[in-house]
C-alpha cells in the first residue's frame, strides 16, 4: 500500500502539473472552451462568458499549486479534497460531452495532446480511482520538506505560474501546438493524400407512416409502405475520413473565397481580428503604422474576421483603417491566433511570423 500511494501520488501530482502548464501555456485557447460550455447550446449560462479567461487562469494555476503541493505532502488533506473535487467536476463534464456529443474537445491538455470526449472522461475516471487510492493510503504521505521549505516552494511556483500567466496574454503562447504554427505551408497542410481514408455515412429517411415517423435506410425504399409521406432525410456520419491539419481557411470577399490568390502571394500580411466588438483599442492603434509599413514593402495586406460588415465599416471610419477585411470562420481565426487583432505574415502560403500587437514592431516585414 505504501508503494501504490506513492505511485498515485507521483503520478497524479506530474499529471496536474503537466495538464495545467500545458494549458497556462495558452489560457485564451483553454478560456474558448469553456465559452462553449457556457454557451446556451450546452450549459446555458451566457453570464459567465464574460469570465470565461478569468476562470480559464484561476483553474490551471490552481491545477499546476495542488499538482505541486501534492508532490511537497504539503497541506494533504486539504490539497487530496480540491483535488477530488477539481476530478469530480472535470469528469461530470467530460462525461456530459461525450454523452451529449456537445464540446468536442474538452482541451485537457490543449492543442499539444488532443483527445476525445470519451477519452477525456476515461483519463479523469482513473484519476478518480488514483485519488481515490491516496485518500486510503493518505497516512504514508509524508511531507518531504520542512513547513517553511514546502510554503517557500508553493508560493514559488504560484509566483511563476502568475508570471506564465501575464506574458502570454500580453504576448503569444511559449509553445505553439496549433496547425498555423509559424514555418507551416499552409498550402500542403490543407492537401488530402491520395487514397486517403473517406467518411462513410449512412442515409436515413425518415416517412410518416399511418401519422407514425419511421426511419428506412436506402436499401429499403422500394419497399415503402403505400401512402407513405416523406419527412426528412438525415446522413449520419459512421466512420471519420481523412481530415488535413487545415480544413476550414476561407478568405471571402463579397462572396467570392480569395484563399488561392492570398496563398500564392510573394509577401502577404494578415491581420486577424476573430471578432473586432472585442478587440483591444490600443490593438486597433497599432494597425495603420504596421499596414504602411507593410505596403511600402509590397506587401498585399487584408484584414481577416468574422464581424458583420457594419461593425467593420464603422471601424474602419473610426480608426481611419485603409484595408479590407475578408470575411473567415470565427472559430479557424481563433485557431490561426490568439491576440485580437494579432498579425501573421505569408510567403508563397508558408508562415514566417506571428504577433502579438503588444510586438507589432518586432514583426519580420521584409523589405
């Protein structure tokens, strides 16, 4: 017993610690799944949208001190109880997804390791069985260091998660495990190989049927019974195909997609607002400076968000911006990058620099 509560012990500290730098690493990233939680599709609690970044940093800096304390036996039992009750509730919601089919992504351990909502709920049901294993063996876990040594060390790594913390927001993630990752060819990570994997659906048609719906697959249609009214047809996905790295990039302009012709450019800048009613003010600021910088260079400069056209035109005029802004998925601009705006340069299609526009100046714009 003492050798399988240290093993739970060393294991389930690493894993928090593990799970919550990886998230520290990019918050914003981690704050946009829990707006789909509280979004009215899912848990319809729209209020606490507003503080889903807030929430995002307060529990993966609170993941990273308890995985820290456990390691330390610093405060167990109090550190095993938050433990439990952070388990508890991360697998009621990974649960709710999977069964529900509602986040996809539950963001565990963010853009580095992805997993699904049933493998998510899987990790956290063995964690349970792990902590559930320390609360048992709890006596054999012993402080490693003196009290002053183990608050020193736990203060410490609150310090730096803080720190780790201020600077991605300010500027972009230490690590970048997204699919626009700067030397990515965007080009050839939206190509599908060939004989790649197709997605296999399966048709149903959905007749009334004397004022009963019934469901009949493709191969039963001729055997329709006579008066039979036609309701619905639903395509239901069996089997996943083969899904580039990039699927979802589309640059369109009064509805025409320009995504080609921006991808074969020498030099292009892109300045990617997700959704410009939430952009920062001194962000907005730094767009005109960059932009004729930019075009003195040559250049082909284009805005890219997911605003309605009237929020942009009144933007523009406020802010005297001279560049148009293509129209892109809200939720591909949020992959594409974090800060809002933020700026991203192209050569031939590949990505040779992103900023945040706190670095706007550092920004590689080849002359």
């Amino acid at each position: 017993m003492r050798f399988l509560t240290h093993f739970c012990r060393l294991f389930v500290g690493v894993l928090f610690i593990f799970s919550g730098l990886i998230k520290l690493n990019d918050p914003v990233g981690f704050s946009f799944k829990l707006d789909e939680y509280f979004s009215e599709t899912v848990f319809n609690l729209p209020f606490l949208q507003d503080y889903s970044l807030q929430l995002a940093l307060i529990i993966v800096i609170v993941e990273v001190v308890l995985g820290v304390m456990l390691l330390l036996g610093y405060f167990k039992r109090f550190t095993l109880t938050l433990l439990l009750l952070m388990t508890v509730f991360f697998t009621f919601l990974t649960f709710y997804s999977a069964y529900f089919n509602k986040v996809t992504d539950c963001g565990c351990f963010g853009d580095a390791i992805p997993l699904t909502p049933w493998q998510s709920f899987y990790k956290d049901v063995i964690l349970l069985v792990l902590i559930g294993i320390l609360f048992i063996g709890q006596k054999y876990i012993q402080p490693l260091f003196s009290k002053v040594s183990n608050a020193s060390i736990t203060f410490a790594s609150l310090v730096v998660c803080i720190f780790m913390g201020y600077q991605v927001l300010n500027h972009l993630p230490f690590l970048d495990f997204r699919a626009y990752k700067v030397g990515t060819d965007i080009q050839k990570a939206m190509e599908i190989p060939e004989g790649a994997p197709k997605a296999i659906y399966d048709i149903v048609f959905t007749y009334n049927v004397d004022g009963v719906n019934k469901d009949f697959k493709m191969e039963e249609l001729g055997q329709l019974p006579e008066g039979a009214e036609f309701v619905a047809r639903e395509e239901r996905l069996i089997q996943k195909g083969y899904e580039p790295s990039i699927h979802d990039l589309t640059m369109e302009l009064e509805g025409q997609d320009y995504t080609p012709e921006v991808l074969a450019a020498p030099k292009a800048l892109l300045i990617v607002a997700y959704d410009l009613n939430k952009s920062s003010e001194k962000g907005l600021e730094t767009i005109n400076e960059t932009v004729n910088k930019a075009r003195e260079a040559g250049y082909e400069i284009i805005g890219l968000t997911a605003t309605d056209r009237n929020k942009i035109e009144a933007l523009k005029t406020q802010y005297n911006l001279d560049l148009d802004f293509y129209f892109c998925d809200g939720t591909t601009l949020k992959t594409i990058e974090r800060a809002n705006p933020s700026y991203v340069t192209l050569e031939y299609g590949v990505i040779t620099d992103k900023k945040h526009w706190n670095d706007v100046d550092k920004l590689n714009i080849k002359k």
